[in-house]
C-alpha cells in the first residue's frame, strides 16, 4: 500500500464542511430514520438535491453533465452522507458504478444519453451478476443472450438484485458464447419495464420485502446500441468495476451510525472500563481503514489502478463492519424486548437492521477468499 496523506487539503476539508451544512439544513437529525451505509433509503428527491448541487456524477466530465472532480472529492462527500444516515439508495449504483462503466466502455450515444441524467439524479440502477447456484462464482453465470435479427434475446434469473423493484436500467452479465468461464461473457443494458422482465422481492427474516429481489429475464429484446462495450468483454469489465468499487467508505462505515447512537443511550456502559476499551478500539480501526480507503482515492487521482489495495480494503472493512455488530451486542448483553416497528430506541432499530444486514457485508462485491486471493497476487 503506497503511502498517502491521512489529512485532507483546505479546499477538501470546505468541501466537507458544505456537504455537513447541507446535511443538517435538508435532513435535521430526528426528522429522518438513518439507514445503514449504502443500504439506505430510496429518496429521489433527496438525491435530486445532491445532483444540484454536483454531488452526483462527481468524476463525470463537464460536457457529460458532471464536474471532472476528484476521486478523493468524491470520498468526502460520500462519507459525509453515509455518515448522517442520507437516504442515497435512488442514485447509488448509478453514481459508484455505472457511470464509471459508461466513461470506460459506453459508445458514444450512451454517453450523451446516459451519463446527464445520472448526474441530475434520474435514474435508478441496479446489477445482474448473481445467479441462482452460482455462488460468487460469477464465471458460471448461466444467463444467455442469444443473436436475433433485432438484437439480442435474454433469458436467465439473477438474484439478490439490490433496487430491482425501483430500477430504470439493469447492467446484466450474460453468456454470449462459448469457450473457457472466463470467455463469451457479455453486459447489456436492460430497460427493466421491458416485456419478458419479472421482479420477484425477497423477503428478509423480519418479513421486508423492500431491498432485494430476484429478477427474471424471458426473452427480453436489447437492442445491439445497448450493449456496453465489445461483445466477449464482459468479464473484464465485471473486474474493472468490481476493483473501483470495493475500496470506498461504504466498505467500512456502514455500522458507524451503530457505535455513534450506542455512545448516545448508553452512556454509562461507553463509558465503562469494558465499554471504553472498545469504544477505543474501535476508533483505532476507522481511523486505519480511513486512511488506507483514502490512500487508494489519491492513488486513482493520480492514474493508478489499486485493485490489490482496494480488495484488501475491502476485505478488512467488511470484516470490521460484522465485528462492530458482535461486539456491541456482546458488551449489551441483553436480549433487544421490542418489535422493530415499536422499539423508540434508534440504536435498537440500527441493531436490528445490522443483525440481519452482516452476513451480506463479506459477500457483496466479491467474498473474503476471493478478495484474499485478489490481494495475494497483487502485492506479491
């Protein structure tokens, strides 16, 4: 991991201080139910008011609707809102991965088509990669796009599909050909109110059926001007993305709202020689993850492809992420009395929440063997 400044310039910490003042003036903490890291609420109006201001589409060029910023812009603004809790789930996946998808392999229609309106907040993305009895084993995707006159015909299930219910566009890795895993895959850009597509939501242990689905594809027609990039070329871009995305703040940040809202109605336990240990302990971790999440920004600021950092990262944070949880319910030491939708407890709730919520963080975006196997080779 090459080294970094762990502190942010002045023009950084200004940015920062304008994403918090928004923050409070739009969401007034106690006027809003916080959500958990990138798995927050879906808000387009929300994310409307961050697109007016350029915090959508931060790294998108000018004369596509973005602001040519930086990578490590990006970072403050994205670990202010996962910080407060923000409602970012409407424009999500389009700002972290699609548009980044679009800039390195879109034609140039889809740029111009695209690339505006997920920088004014539109339009809601949302991933095929998993399937059924696939694992993470993405190469086994079964998922095929066959030739026709007028395009290409998809047919295959994807599964665990965050958004799918709420989506405008899904970026689907299909089998195209045939050959070695690795080859004849391909992505297309599915309209997801086309005929042949049926979203299924899947229930969580409490009964939620708001966040993934299973999505089903019978013959959806997309056309050859919505196939991103060169046919074959899937896989390559599955782990161009795969390495942006797995380094950010949403990597490790998504329980800090837990520790923060403990320290609120716990205070004695905080403060405890127990509680204090790990409250300490805990800081330690974020502030090391912090600066190494930080150190792959500047590393991509500087033309750089961490992919190797961003996976160890990836790694480690998500680990942390669970380890808040066991913790915090280890120190509490008492069973949680109310149901969710009566407790008046928001620590309770976020509890909750990350209880059924952890086991995902060491699988989405790749599952720690692989992300170790990843590291190993690129550090070596």
């Amino acid at each position: 991991m090459a080294a970094s400044p762990a502190t942010l310039t002045a023009a950084e910490l200004e940015l920062r201080q304008r994403v918090r003042a928004f923050l409070a003036e739009t969401l007034p903490w106690g006027t809003f139910e916080p959500g958990l890291g990138m798995a927050s609420e879906v808000n387009p109006q929300f994310s409307a008011a961050l697109a007016e201001r350029g915090w959508i589409g931060m790294a998108v060029p000018t004369r596509y609707g973005g602001r040519d910023a930086a990578a490590v812009d990006r970072f403050v603004v994205v670990e202010e809102l996962l910080r407060w809790g923000a409602p970012v789930g409407h424009h999500w996946v389009a700002d972290r991965q699609i548009a980044q998808v679009l800039l390195r392999y879109g034609t140039e229609d889809q740029k111009r088509w695209l690339l505006p309106r997920i920088c004014k907040g539109e339009l809601c993305f949302c991933i095929g990669m998993s399937e059924p009895d696939a694992g993470s084993d993405l190469a086994s995707v079964r998922t095929r796009g066959v030739r026709d006159a007028d395009g290409w015909r998809v047919s295959g299930v994807k599964v665990w599909t965050s958004n799918a219910m709420r989506a405008d566009f899904m970026i689907a890795l299909c089998r195209t050909g045939e050959g070695e895993r690795h080859r004849g895959l391909s992505r297309f850009l599915i309209d997801m109110r086309s005929p042949g597509v049926t979203v299924k939501p899947i229930p969580y242990l409490d009964g939620s059926t708001d966040h993934f689905a299973e999505v089903v594809l019978d013959g959806v027609l997309v056309p050859d001007e919505r196939v991103i990039g060169e046919i074959g070329q899937g896989w390559t871009q599955n782990a161009a993305e795969l390495a942006f995305e797995r380094s950010g703040p949403d990597r490790w940040i998504s329980t800090f709202l837990l520790v923060q809202e403990f320290i609120r109605e716990h205070p004695d336990l905080a403060s405890s020689s127990q509680g204090g240990r790990l409250i300490g302990e805990l800081a330690a971790q974020y502030w090391v993850l912090r600066r190494l999440s930080l150190a792959v920004a500047r590393a991509i600021d500087a033309g750089r492809t961490p992919a190797a950092e961003a996976a160890l990262i990836k790694e480690m944070g998500t680990r942390f992420e669970q380890d808040v949880v066991s913790s915090l319910r280890q120190l509490l030491d008492r069973e949680l009395v109310y149901p969710l939708d009566q407790t008046p407890s928001l620590f309770e709730r976020l509890l909750r929440r990350a209880t059924l919520d952890a086991p995902s963080f060491t699988i989405r975006g790749g599952t720690n063997e692989i992300l170790r196997s990843v590291a190993a080779k690129g550090l070596s």
